[in-house]
C-alpha cells in the first residue's frame, strides 16, 4: 500500500478553486431519475432492511443475468457489490497471485494499475495508440502476452477516450487468448452510453470472462453503489462472492430493491435520454475546442469523454495546472498512461452554457 498514491485524476480535484467548472470527475450531472428516489424513499420509510444474502437479492440478480442472455448464466453467475469498483478489486484478487502479469490497455483508468499492485502482480501495458486515435491493435495487444500473463482487461466504450471496441478487436482478443487460460476482465460500465451501435460484451466471444459493470453511470447512481460481477465460470464467482461477504457483507439494502427498477420502461427511457444528452454535447464540445482553440479532440463513440490534443502546446501537466488556477478542472492525459501524454481528458457532464464557460477560461489560460 505504501507504494500507491492517489490518482492525478482525485489530485487535481482536491485542488480545485471556488466555482471552477469541472471537466475532471467522469461523474454524470444528470439527475438520477425521480422513479428511482421515490422507490428507495418508500423502501426506506415503509420496509425493513436489514442485510440481504453476500451475493444479493435473488430477483436483482437474476434481473443481471438477463441482460447475458448468450451466456444463459445461472443466478450463481451474478455477485451484486458496492459499484463496480469493488466488483473490479474482487476480481483482481481472486485472479492474480504474487508475480503474476496483466495486461492493461494504455492510456486506461488508473484503478487497473492500482488493483493489480494491490492482488501483487505486475502491470503490463499493451498501447492503444494516440496516432491512431485511440484505436485497439492487435498487435500491441499479442506482444504484452507471456507465459506469465495471468489477465487481460478491456474497458468498453473507454475511460479515458470513450472509444468503443468493435466485435472484430473482440474476436481477436478472443483468438489470441483462446487455450492460455488468461482470464479476461472486461469492464461494461459505460455499455449502456453508447452513441452509435450497442457495444457488444467480450464474454460473447471468450469464455474465460469477468464481466464487471454497475449502474452508476447509466442512471446516474454514483454514490448508491450499485455494481456487479458476472462471468460463466462458477469457481470464479465461488470465490468473488466469498471475498464480497468478508470485505462488505452485502451491498446497501435500499440501494438493492430499488434498483429492480433499473431494467423498467421508465429506466430504459430515462437511459435513451442520457445517450441523447451525451451525444449531443460531446458534438457540441468537440466543435468548441476546433473553433476557439484550434485543437483537435477525439470524437467520442461513447461514455461522456474525449481526449483533447494538446501536444503543440506543450506538457500536458503543466496545461492542466494552467487551467486549474483558471478554475478550469482537466486530467492530464498522463495520468492513465504514458500513450495519452500531451492530451487531456475532458469529461463532458456539463451544461453546454458551463462548457462553454469552461473553454473560454481555458483559452485564457492557455492563449494568455
């Protein structure tokens, strides 16, 4: 633990100004659909809730399941934790022993990093690279394998570049991994913010799959913690759900039985209207980094982020603290990854009226 720090992303937030306009946390600023309240409010005055079983509410679980229908999972198959934070940490330490290698992508949320060092194995990164925008290769992927890879993560649509896997990159993944027994940890927590085609799951073509998702970011509960863990393979869940009950018990009572309603028409609709909102200010922010700043960003394919390029302007580091002290909050694009220096991160979950504040503090900051 000594050896792991706090991430730039939480570093330059800690450090914010007064009334700075935050383009740092990917958290949603949309409201968490009144429905949603309304039932834990109810659930909260009306029943009593005392624990539910480690894994979850049966009928909450079996609700996951289903949304696998090609996996035909068991509700065995389905651990319910607190976010899917834990979800992810649950499964590092029931995958990766003391010297074992996984294989993270670059640039990628720092957690990875952070959750492998915890289980005590190696981070390994394969490039997902920046000339090529982002895109998934292969190639990168295939040369980070060893005989000591132990797991492979992706994360799709992607933080930090909201860039989505196609079923062909999936299918090589599948391919490459077909008969190591590497384990693949595939993190869906943006699958339900997507601006084009649904993105497909990796566990439709590997087996050996740890699906880790939530419902966080799709309706907006960050803070109800409420994240899973799914995969086909029942020792593997055997565990998870063991480590789960030892290190939380169970996730929050009120937080379970309202989000049976999480697959309702009115979450469905309430889901469409997140992807609209997304989609529409990514476009409008994209547009606004071209126009007055005459810099390029990634053009998202979903989440709520792009990378904006800003190579030509010098240390991203020293951009982002430029901005902060214009009460503008950006995650150096160093901080997941050395393949994403000289670009930002910058999370779209603002108004159109505060990003347009935004990029006009950024370019004082930056122009002078």
């Amino acid at each position: 633990m000594r050896g792991l720090q706090p991430t730039l992303i939480r570093q330059f937030f800690e450090r914010a100004l007064p009334d700075s306009i935050n383009f740092g946390l990917g958290e949603p600023d949309l409201p968490t659909p009144q429905f949603l309240r309304d039932e834990a409010a109810r659930i909260a005055r009306d029943e009593q809730n005392g624990y539910t079983s480690h894994p979850g509410i049966p009928a909450l679980r079996d609700k996951i399941a289903e949304q696998y229908p090609h996996l035909d999972l068991p509700r065995t198959g389905v651990v319910v934790t607190c976010g899917s934070q834990e979800a992810m940490t649950d499964a590092f330490m029931c995958v990766v022993d003391q010297g074992d290698e996984v294989l993270l992508p670059n640039p990628s949320f720092p957690a990875y990093d952070a959750c492998t060092r915890i289980a005590q194995g190696t981070p390994v990164y394969y490039r997902m690279p920046a000339d090529d925008d982002f895109k998934f290769d292969i190639s990168n992927f295939k040369a980070g394998i060893t005989e000591k890879t132990k797991a492979a993560v992706v994360i799709s649509p992607s933080n930090p570049t909201g860039k989505i896997m196609r079923p062909e990159d999936l299918k090589q993944i599948a391919e490459a991994l077909d008969g190591t027994g590497i384990w693949l940890i595939s993190d869906e927590i943006y699958s339900d913010l997507y601006f084009g085609e649904r993105p497909h799951s990796a566990s439709e073509y590997y087996d050996k799959t740890i699906i880790v998702s939530g419902l966080s970011k799709s309706l907006s509960m960050t803070g109800w913690r409420l994240g899973w863990a799914a995969s086909k393979d029942a020792a593997i869940m055997e565990a998870i759900q063991v480590l789960h009950g030892f290190t939380t018990v169970c996730t929050s009572t009120i937080t379970q039985k309202a989000s049976l309603l999480g697959w309702s028409d009115e979450a469905e609709a309430a889901k469409q209207h997140a992807r609209e909102v997304y989609k529409k200010r990514g476009e409008f922010l994209v547009d606004l980094f071209d126009k007055e700043l005459g810099l390029r960003a990634t053009s998202p394919e979903g989440a709520f982020y792009t990378m904006l390029d800003v190579r030509s302007l010098g240390d991203d580091v020293e951009i982002a603290e430029k901005c902060l002290q214009n009460r503008v909050v950006t995650v150096p694009g160093v901080a997941f990854g050395d393949e994403a220096k000289g670009f930002l991160r910058i999370s779209f979950c603002n108004t159109e009226e505060k990003m347009a504040e935004g990029v006009a503090r950024m370019k004082k900051a930056i122009r002078g």
